[in-house]
C-alpha cells in the first residue's frame, strides 16, 4: 500500500514539474521581443518599387522594414537576397538563417542595401 502511494506521490510531482516547465517553455516562446527595431521612414511606392527591382537585378542583400502583420506588434526587419517565384510571388530568402520570407511589396515601409558580412 505504501509503495502505491508513493508512486502516486512521484506521479503527482512529474506531472507537476512538466506542467511547470511546459508553462516556462510556452512564456518564453510567445514572449514579445524585447528589442524594437527603430523606426524608419516610410518610403514612397515609386521609390520603394525602384529599389525592390534593383535589389532584384543587382542579386543586392537587402534590409526590408516591413510593416506589423498578424503575429508582429511594430515594424521589424528582415535581411535576404529578393527573388521571384513562378507564380509572380516575391520572396526575401536568406540563407544564414536558412528562411524565407513571403513579401507583400505594400507591407514593406523602408528597403535599403545590406553590408555582405
């Protein structure tokens, strides 16, 4: 009988260890950032389709600010070379990160030329 207690007792006290750490782990995964990429202007849609059609040509690592979507709260910046898919889809892939990125051209509000390190 003791020893069914017991197991019970260590039962009970896994069980609340993984509840605990499956709490921590969740906090930590959908914590917001804590650092906001600065602010930078919005660039007009003439500009901004010149730039985007140069980065393309010129194989340029680009830096795009894009502007929050559904999961982001502020502008947050992404790196990457820009390519085309068939389908006429843009995409900003870089390949340090191994991500990808699906580019909407109106979401991006500043697009400038990245250093190569």
């Amino acid at each position: 009988m003791a020893n069914m207690q017991n197991q019970q007792s260590n039962l009970k006290l896994i069980s609340k260890n993984l509840q605990a750490s499956y709490r921590q782990f969740m906090d930590d995964f959908i914590a917001a950032p804590t650092i906001v990429a600065p602010l930078l202007p919005t660039m007009p849609a003439f500009q901004r389709d010149l730039f985007l059609k140069q980065a393309q040509t010129q194989h340029y690592r680009i830096m795009l600010q894009m502007q929050p979507s559904l999961t982001e709260t502020h502008p947050y910046n992404i790196h990457g070379v820009l390519k085309t898919l068939a389908s006429g889809q843009l995409v900003l892939v870089n390949r340090h990160q191994h991500v990808t990125h699906l580019i909407e051209p109106t979401m991006i509000r500043y697009i400038k030329r990245a250093p190569l390190n």
